[in-house]
C-alpha cells in the first residue's frame, strides 16, 4: 500500500497494517496533525487525525455511515451477494436512520445504567474465579487467560448462551477485527469473513429456535420476540445484530483491559500509584482509554458536500476516517503531555466509544469490567510482572487495538 505523503524518513505517512505502525501508531499520528491533519489516503478516504475535525464528523448529520453505497463503491457492484458483506449491512453500526434508530431501540433497553450496575457482583463473581484457577500456577497469558475469559463470558450471560455451549465462544480466534480496518479486503480476506459469518450465522439460528421454545430473560429472547413482532425486525437483522453485539461485547474490552494493563507496567510509577489509590481507578479507566484506545478509528460518509472541514472541500459520498487514538492525544485538548499516561488526568474525554447517534452501547459495561478486572489483579496478584513490556505482539489489525498475548509472572 503505498501513500502520497511520505515522512521526513521516507516512511509512508498513514500505513496502519505497517507492522511498525501497529507497535505504535502515535508518532506517526503525531506527524499527520502537524503537517497533514486532513489526509487524503491512496484508497479514497480522507482521514482527520485532529480533535476538532473528527469529534465534529462523528456529531454532525450531515454525516452518515451510508454502507451499501460506500461499499459498491469501494469493491463493486457484486459485493453484496458476499454473505459477511451483506451481513454487516443489517449491523445497527453501519445503519443512518431510521433503520439505525429502531435496531438500537430493540436492544437499549438491555444496557441501561441501573442493569449494567447491577452486574457487578457477576463480574466480580467471573474475574476471582478465573484467578482462583490460575494463582497457583504462578504464571499465565493476561490476554487469553484472564482477559478475554470476563467478557466474552458477560455477553454470553446476556444473550443467554447456554454454559455448554460456551467453551466454544472462549476458545475461538479473534479474527473479526480486519473487517473493520480501512484498508480493502483481499478475495482471501472476504472468503474468510465469508466462512466465519455463516458459520455464526448457523449457530445463532439453532439458538433462535431454542429460545422461541424456551424463552428466557436475556436479550436473544427480547429480540428473537421482536422479530416475530413482524414489523421491528427481520430474521437477517436479528441474525446479524446478535453478530455484531457479541462481537463488539467482548473484543473491545478485551483490549481495553489488556491495553491498560501493559500501559500501567510500561509506566511503574502510575502502577505504584493505582496501587497505592484505588480510588482513581475510575479516572484511570478514561485514562487507558485516552492513551491506547482499544478502537483506533471510526468512518463517516458525507451526505451532502462540506465546504469546509479542517482547511478542505468534502465532496457528497467521501469517506472521512476519524483517529480517535490521535483525536486522544491531540494537545489542542490535553496540552499537558498528551503522549505520556496519567491517571490524575483532569477532564479526560476520550473520544474512544465514538460519538454521536452511534455512541457505544457496552461503554458503561466495558468501564465496569475493566476496572473490577483491575483493580482485583493489582489487589490479589501485587508482585506480578510482565514478562517483556517492551515487546509485546499485537494482533494484525488496525481499528481494533489488542494484543495477542500478554505473559506475565508472580
């Protein structure tokens, strides 16, 4: 993939499946706000790497997601007979209104602020059991066996997963997040999505079937009863939303928990304080999620043209690619060291759950998990270490930020 821009070292300026530009995006994040905010890539989007322009777009109605049209546009006019590409057209992320605003009615209602506080005795029930299991093997991988195991478990909680089903769900590869990524598709690539996605697609009929003969208080059987409503949902919407939240209800803060952790042993004296305090583990949560955003960008299309959004012309049907994790560290906003962690931050806002109509449903429930998550390791595990902070392996994606594993020591 090669760009116009290119660095003072030659380096391509925007490059985000470089496997020097996963390691660390944010230099070259920095160089992009200094000396081409609004950037124009070589797959025909314009990327806003600056606070201001990418928190306007992702408010602004004249912005939308626009999915079908963007993605005949990017692949062809074939691209909807791909099973995974007519799949994510049904996900509620990439609907505009009022397809989005009826998909997001049916399932809000799940993650309001009372219930999701409710959830914490659960959560914290999940993450001693899953150290009782591992605290006397004095070592493990943070990523598979500790952080992934609380998440997946809570949305497989609520969407009523059945417990035999969900060894499958804890073992399965994380390899959703390249659909995301901005960079196109290769054939291989979509084949892949392809077979994932149907073969998801499979299980979650079975289990739509099981719980229209069995209901039960989880959210599968609130949307599987929508769709038989009629007028709410369809059996594709229903099929492909289930997709997305289970998705999106795990991977997330898999990395937001697995981010911050490697954040906290890469900065030993916000380890020490965290440990030391407690108590700013909330600001600390905004904190990670400001400083290595577990969701390094989001899309918008322009609905009509812009005249002018940071110094340049949008024309209607352009995509505008948001960096949140350069809008995060952007000193027009955090003037005082943005590139370094700070968990006494004041008035951190990241802009990590996006903005907007399309505001993060999980957000509460992502922040809960990975402050009870933790704070109970730095509480039960004090002596753990890192087995190498410094050179810890990413997954290969881009908009999702994870790692693949994190092994540590005590």
């Amino acid at each position: 993939m090669n760009e116009h821009v290119q660095t003072n070292a030659g380096a391509p300026l925007f490059n985000p499946l470089a496997p020097e530009f996963i390691r660390d995006p944010y230099p070259f994040y920095a160089r992009m706000r200094e000396t081409d905010p609004m950037h124009v890539t070589s797959f025909g989007s314009i990327v806003a790497s600056r606070h201001a322009e990418a928190s306007l777009v992702l408010r602004d109605k004249r912005f939308g997601k626009d999915f079908v049209p963007r993605s005949i546009r990017r692949y062809g006019p074939d691209i909807m007979k791909e099973p995974v590409f007519r799949s994510m057209s049904h996900w509620m992320l990439q609907q505009d209104p009022p397809d989005h605003t009826r998909l997001r009615g049916l399932v809000v209602k799940a993650f309001t602020a009372r219930r999701v506080e409710d959830m914490r005795p659960r959560i914290q029930e999940i993450v001693d059991q899953t150290l009782d299991a591992l605290i006397g093997r004095g070592e493990m991988d943070l990523i598979a066996d500790f952080a992934y195991r609380l998440p997946v478990t809570i949305i497989c909680d609520m969407l009523g997963i059945p417990e035999e089903h969900r060894e499958v769900f804890h073992k399965r590869s994380n390899d959703g997040g390249r659909l995301l990524d901005p960079v196109p598709l290769s054939p291989q690539e979509i084949a892949d999505g392809n077979a994932n996605n149907l073969m998801a697609q499979a299980y979650f009929q079975n289990l739509f079937e099981l719980r229209r003969r069995d209901p039960g208080d989880d959210l599968i059987t609130q949307l599987v009863q929508a769709e038989e409503d009629g007028s709410k949902l369809s059996n594709e919407e229903l099929t492909a939303n289930i997709i997305l939240l289970f998705g999106a209800g795990h991977e997330t803060t898999v990395n937001l928990i697995g981010n911050g952790l490697l954040a906290l042993h890469r900065n030993p004296d916000q380890l020490a304080l965290l440990q030391a305090r407690p108590d700013l583990i909330v600001n600390a949560i905004e904190e990670f999620l400001r400083y290595d955003s577990s969701v390094q960008l989001t899309g918008r299309v322009a609905l009509e043209e812009i005249e002018d959004l940071g110094g340049r012309r949008i024309p209607k049907g352009e995509s505008v690619l948001c960096l949140l994790g350069s809008a995060n560290r952007d000193p027009a906003v955090y003037p005082d060291r943005p590139e370094q962690l700070d968990i006494t931050r004041p008035n951190v806002k990241p802009l990590s759950f996006g903005g907007g109509i399309h505001f993060c449903l999980g957000a509460q429930l992502a922040r809960i998990e990975a402050e009870i998550a933790i704070l109970t390791l730095l509480r039960r595990l004090p002596e753990l270490k890192l087995v190498d902070a410094d050179n810890p392996e990413w997954r290969p994606t881009f908009v999702l930020r994870g790692l693949k594993q994190l092994p540590a020591r005590w």
